[in-house]
C-alpha cells in the first residue's frame, strides 16, 4: 500500500500544487492553490487520509513521504507569498503617489491653536519694532523668579496660595513654577550686554482656578534695556502694538498709575470700549478695558543684574495671552483653551495658511 502512496499519484498532485502556486498571479489566487493542496479538502490532505489504513510499518514511511511533499509545497507558498506581497506593495505604493506640485486639499484637517497663533501674532508685531525673541526654563529659583525682580521677603506673591513650590533641592532651596515670564528678563540682562529690546511668551503657573483664571496660563513679557529709552518710548511702542494686534486704526489707550515692585513709575494699560447691549466692542465708546501693566524698569532690579541704574534704564510690559486672545476672538471662558475639544477647536482655531504679517494688513485670519 505503501508504494501506491508514494507512486506516481503523489509526484503528479506535488507537481500540480508546485504549478499553481507558481502560476498565482496574486494573493487570492495564491490562496486558492493552498486550499486546493492543503485543504480540508485538499490533495495532499486526502492522500493523508490514506495513512490510517496502514500497518505500522507502512505507515511510518508512507508518512515520511508524504509529509515530504507537504513540506515542498509549503515552502513553495511561503515563497511565493513573498513575492506576491512585494508585488501588492509596490502597486499601491505606485498608486498612492502624491503629486506634491498639485495644490493643497480644500478641506482643512487639522487646526493651530488659539494661543499659538497669537503668540505668532505677537512675535510678528514686536519683530517688525526691532524686538528679538527670548526664552527661559518653566522652573525657576527664588532669586530669578523673586528676589532679583525687587520682591521683598514675605511679599504675598511669595505665599503657597499663590505659588505652587517644589521639593527642596540638595543645597534646601525651593524651585517654584514661575509665576511669571519675568525671570527671562533677569536672565536676559545678566548675559547680554545693553542695548536689550526682547520679547518673552512663555508659560506660566498660579494656584488658581476659574472663568478667568487657570493654573497654567501664558504670559508675554516686552524689555528694553539701553542708555536713552523713556517712558515716551514705552507708551509709543504699547500704542501702536494696541493698533496693530486688534487691527484698529484709531484706539483710546489709557495710562493709570499703578505699582509692580519691578518697576518705577508703573502703569497699567487700559483701551477704550463700548459695553452696549452686553456686548463688548473695543476702541470706541466710553468705558475702559484693562488689557496689560507696564512701567520703567526699577533701578533695584537692574542693579541686581550686575548693571549700572545710573548709566542703563529701559522699560517693561507684560500682559496674559490668553486674556487678548479672548478679547480679539470672542472667546468667552478661559477654561475652553484647554478642554480639548476638537469642536472648539474647529471653531476657534487656525488653519496652517494663517500666517500673522503686518505686510498683508492683517495679524488674524486670511481669507479662505
């Protein structure tokens, strides 16, 4: 029985299988030859049904045989799989070539954030008056963050309900989340030499939560440091940023005295708007919007600098960006900037395309 196994029946149904899977012209029809062989159902399988009518002996060498020509037509699959599966790849790599000279799809899939198309925008405007761009590190010491901005001991912007400390390091000083983007203009004046015109967006931490106030929110801070610069200087460089950023030809700004230990004298900014209706309108009517602080530099903080107050002044401003983003768009709730949702987000974000440039009229939208 044995030698009908392993007779010509089996080298004709190997010689078939080897045939049609050299000839499967792709996946399916490779698929097709495995069934057909290894099936159920399949040639070789049947021919291996024969197996258990045989005696011991028999049965082991037919097996041997058999199991042979299974593992030939196994490898031949294996084989041929590969090369139909590079063949499928490279045709729909083929087909799925992107003209990258053609012009960009009509729909928009993907949106900037808000934030940082006004940080874009800000940068833009102070860029075109001369500033450079400056950064500094989230976590901050006491002397960067506080002691160097002029803030004396137990100020209450050093309390734990305000400031959110970390562990105390080897040396038993606590590094705090900067409460501010101010430490960058220390660090700025304690290494480059005047004159300084930079401008600093970054984040920054408070415990506090609510509407209008989140733990983690953005601040933009504006120095200048030279041997001339005036509080004329400071109120002719926030004017026209006012103009520039809210798109406004004419806008009322208004300088209220105020006080910020970093600087002196120290303003706060306000822009003329219209409450009418309950609804809020900038750069006409008669009330006013508190929208940034201000002042000249105080001689204390750039001495703790390693600078002369009797040789260099200069001035500073900082404001929230999440605030004048709010103002400009008509974002009601500051908490919506950082609830992910891709609703909102569709809503009030940016398409890629909207490139802040005073060379094109506008820091907002282009047209679509």
């Amino acid at each position: 029985m044995s030698d009908s196994v392993a007779s010509p029946d089996l080298d004709q149904i190997v010689t078939a299988a080897l045939s049609a899977v050299a000839s499967a012209a792709d996946l399916a029809a490779l698929d097709a030859a495995r069934v057909a062989a290894l099936g159920k159902k399949g040639t070789i399988s049947e021919a291996m049904k024969v197996l258990g009518t045989l005696a011991p002996e028999e049965r082991k060498a037919a097996g041997a045989v058999i199991n042979a020509a299974r593992d030939q037509v196994v490898a031949a699959l294996d084989a041929r799989k590969i090369v139909l599966e590079g063949e499928a790849l490279a045709a729909k790599l083929s087909a799925e070539t992107i003209d990258l000279t053609l012009p960009a799809p009509a729909i928009a899939v993907g949106r900037l954030h808000p934030i940082s198309q006004t940080i874009d925008e800000i940068i833009e405007i102070f860029g075109e008056m001369g500033f450079s761009l400056a950064e500094g590190p989230d976590i901050e010491d006491d002397f960067h963050n506080f002691t160097a901005l002029n803030f004396p001991p137990g100020h209450p912007a050093r309390e734990m309900h305000d400031t959110f400390y970390l562990n105390p390091n080897e040396a038993g000083e606590r590094p705090v989340l900067r409460t501010h983007t101010s430490p960058v203009q220390i660090r700025t004046m304690m290494s480059a030499k005047p004159p300084i015109r930079v401008i600093i967006p970054g984040r920054t931490f408070r415990s506090d939560s609510d509407q209008t106030h989140t733990p983690m929110f953005h601040q933009v801070e504006g120095l200048v440091i030279d041997e001339a610069t005036h509080m004329g200087h400071l109120k002719g460089c926030l004017i026209e940023f006012v103009k520039a950023f809210f798109e406004l030809d004419q806008v009322p700004v208004r300088f209220r005295p105020s006080f910020f230990p970093f600087t002196e004298p120290s303003a706060e900014v306000d822009i003329g708007c219209s409450r009418k209706g309950g609804e809020l309108k900038l750069g006409e009517g008669d009330d006013w919007l508190e929208i940034l602080g201000c002042g000249m530099v105080h001689p204390n903080v750039i001495r703790n600098c390693g600078l002369d107050p009797q040789v260099y002044q200069g001035f500073a401003f900082g404001m929230g960006i999440e605030r004048i983003a709010m103002l400009k768009y008509g974002i009601p709730d500051l908490r919506t900037f950082f609830d992910a949702d891709l609703r909102w987000l569709g809503h009030y974000g940016f398409s890629a395309f909207d490139i802040p440039s005073l060379v094109t009229g506008t820091t907002g939208r282009v047209a679509r």
